[in-house]
C-alpha cells in the first residue's frame, strides 16, 4: 500500500530568489565537479533522469521505476540554475516545481497501471472454466494495481489546476501540454481507472459462476 509520505512530497519554499543569503543550503556551494554528483543521484531532476522504459520490460522493471519516482517526489530540488530548463523568475520556478511533481505522479500512475495490465485478462472464454480461480486470484491482483494508481491521478490533477493558476508558461513543452489537457478534461485517467476496475468487477462475477458451478473436489 501507498503512503502519505511517498503521494504528497514537500515543496520546499526555497529563498533562492531572495537576498537573504543565509536561506541558500550550504551544499549550493559545494562544486559540482565532484565525480559523485554525476553518478549519485541528489535531487529530483536527478532521478526524474534516471528513470527508463525499455522496449520489453517486466513487472520488476515497472516496481523499480515506482519506487525511484516516489523517491524523485520525496527530494529536494535542483538550485534553479542546475534546472532541467531556463528558470529566470520565482513564479517560473514555483510552477516549474509544481509541473515536475505533476508529471512524475502521472508517470507512478502509469507504472501501477501497466503492472495491473499484465494481470488482467481481455476477455472471459468458457474454456477459462478449469482456471477460474487462477484468473480470479489474478485479476484481484489487477484491482489492486488499478486503486493503487488512483490517488496518484487526483494528486497530479490537483498541481495541474495549481500550476494553472500560475499565469506564464514554462519551457517544459511536453509537460505543460498534459497539464492543458488535464485541466480542460481531455486527459481523465479516473475515467480510464474506473473503466478498468468496472471490467474487472463483470469479469470475476461471470468466474464466480464458474466456479460455483464447478463440483468441489
């Protein structure tokens, strides 16, 4: 199960723009030159970087990039300068912020949502009588991945309409597209979510005839 700590991660107000040295985190100051910054991952963008979808990937895979992506939401930021685009105002980067947690919700979402696919079944042959209660354990599994990846949704919708109300646009193109999307309804994974769930509820209702109907060995 999910926890609060890994689904709402802390903005930090950062003083970064303000005058008041003393706000600036000490590790700013360290040189990024050190080998290890290139090889150990410190911050969000690090790990945002980090993650990768191969061609043909498993549900070990898919697991991995869950739990790199909740760590991402759980760290800290780049300093604005070291930002994955050109940051040069503290509405820019607030929004930028907010778009970066948006998007990595949306890619935890997607990863719970491919692992429950590989455990659910199209349709409901039946020939599937003699594995009904194989396929009813699987699709059990299904659900949960699907309710798993709903909350990570509604969180990345809720940024999109924050950011929204931030009026500029930043340099993250791609991203900024899916929070229009979002917000203006063409993007809604919970009708998605809730489509799947729904198929899941029929499809183990029509097994449970199966198996009612099968003679207890």
């Amino acid at each position: 199960m999910f926890s609060s700590a890994d689904l709402y991660s802390e903005d930090y107000q950062y003083q970064y723009f303000s005058e008041k040295n003393e706000y600036v985190p000490f590790s700013d100051y360290i040189p990024k030159v050190r080998m290890h910054y290139y090889t150990v991952p410190h911050y969000l963008e690090d790990y945002y970087l980090l993650f990768g979808m191969k061609l043909y990937y498993n549900e070990n895979s898919l697991r991995k990039n869950i739990e790199m992506l909740k760590t991402a939401l759980n760290s800290r930021f780049r300093h604005p300068s070291q930002a994955l685009v050109k940051i040069e105002t503290e509405d820019e980067y607030l929004k930028y912020r907010k778009l970066m947690f948006m998007h990595i919700n949306i890619m935890i979402m997607r990863n719970y949502l491919k692992i429950g696919s590989r455990y659910d079944k199209r349709n409901i042959k039946f020939y599937d009588e003699t594995f009904a209660k194989d396929i009813n354990d699987s699709l059990d599994i299904a659900r949960k991945m699907y309710e798993e990846a709903i909350p990570y949704w509604d969180e990345a919708k809720r940024l999109a309409e924050e950011a929204s109300r931030i009026k500029i646009t930043t340099k993250l193109s791609n991203i900024e597209s899916e929070r229009y999307r979002i917000i203006t309804g063409d993007l809604d994974f919970r009708k998605i979510i809730n489509t799947h769930i729904s198929g899941v509820d029929k499809k183990q209702e029509k097994l449970k005839n199966f198996i009612a109907a099968t003679p207890q060995q």
